[in-house]
C-alpha cells in the first residue's frame, strides 16, 4: 500500500472544501499507510463517508479462498473507517474515532454457543492491547445469524455468518496500530491459522517430504 495513495484517499474525504488536512490526520494515514496486510487478506482503498465528521478515510478487506477453476468464493470481508475532528467530539471524547465492521461465515455449531459472542468481542479487546493501540470509549455489537436458502437460489443451502461492530476513539496518530488490531479480528472471524502457520493441504497428508 502506497503512503501517497492512502493520504490523497483521505484527503477525498473531507468535507471541508479542499483545504489541506491537518498536520495529526496526515499522519494517521501516514501511519496507516505502512501497514501491510498478511497474504490472505486483500487490503484497499474505499470512498470515504462524507458527512460524519470532517475528515475521514476507509480502507475495505476481503479474505477468499478458491472455488473452482479460476473462482475465489468470499468468506470474510470487512471495512475500517477513521473519522477525523480537530475540535474535538463530545460523544467520542477525543478527535479520532475508529469505526469497523466485518462479516464472515463461521462454524455452523457456533450460533449455538451462548459464548460465542463473548469470545468474539474478546477478538477485538485483545487484538487492541497486544496491537499497543491506545483507546478508551469502545463499544459494539456481535451478530451470529443462520440462513437456509430454498429454489434457485445460488450459494450453499446452509450458511451461518457472524457480523461484528465496532467503534472506539484512538488515543494518538499510530493508526496502524489500530488497523492491526482490527485485521488481527477479521483473520480470527475467517478462521485463518495465526500468521507465519500454513495448515496441511493433501499434498502434505500424503506422505511427501515438506520442507
């Protein structure tokens, strides 16, 4: 991801009439603007919102796995949002709020643990301190939800998909620790090994030698 790329996708995102960003969102998305994502996870650029606060920037992830020939089907996807006011907003008690929202089909046996949305959340809680994102302020919602599709309706019968989100207003300008964090979430709700850990595909449960 190019820095440059990312700061004038920002600057698309004010409303103030063109006038150059201040100095503390330059660099969030110059913080931001480092951060690259692990290979599963396709990282991008998004219009920005327009009318939540003065200056604001969104990034959209998606995770894929293949589905036939030349076909990727979508299991995960999710966006990050930053919002920007340099006077300060009451409701977030700082100038920078974070705001994502992912979606991703999980384990069918999921929808029935009365834990699940716990344990989730706790993706988000965990990811922010280990990311050593300075917050305060967070709050959000976890979804799990069931769906069975009847007639000619493409895609699985059977999906079962949770949706987490959530907002929480950064501390200081390293946003990439905030990024981060929230990637670390989408990675867990897609059900991804932990970075650096490659499952066995059937050319390694076949006996061959791995390297």
């Amino acid at each position: 991801m190019e820095p440059r790329s990312l700061a004038d996708a920002g600057a698309k995102g004010t409303d103030s009439g063109g006038d150059e960003p201040p100095a503390a969102f330059r660099a969030a998305l110059d913080a931001l603007a480092g951060v690259r994502a692990r290979p599963e996870i396709v990282l991008e650029h998004i219009p920005a919102p327009q009318r939540l606060a003065p200056y604001a920037c969104a990034l959209a992830a998606r995770v894929t796995e293949p589905d036939g020939d030349d076909d990727e089907f979508e299991i995960a996807s999710a966006r990050f949002i930053v919002l920007f006011d340099p006077d300060g907003h009451e409701t977030w008690s700082g100038t920078t709020r974070c705001v994502g929202y992912l979606s991703a089909a999980t384990d069918e046996q999921l929808v029935d643990d009365a834990m699940f949305s716990e344990v989730a959340w706790s993706w988000l809680t965990d990811a922010l301190a280990e990311a050593g994102a300075g917050h305060h302020n967070v709050g959000g919602t976890v979804t799990r939800t069931a769906s069975t599709r009847f007639g000619d309706l493409a895609g699985p019968e059977h999906t079962v998909d949770v949706e987490m989100r959530a907002s929480w207003t950064a501390e200081d300008t390293s946003l990439d620790r905030h990024l981060v964090a929230w990637l670390e979430v989408l990675g867990n709700a897609a059900g991804l090994p932990p970075p650096g850990v490659r499952l066995l595909g059937p050319s390694d449960r076949s006996g061959g030698e791995t390297h």
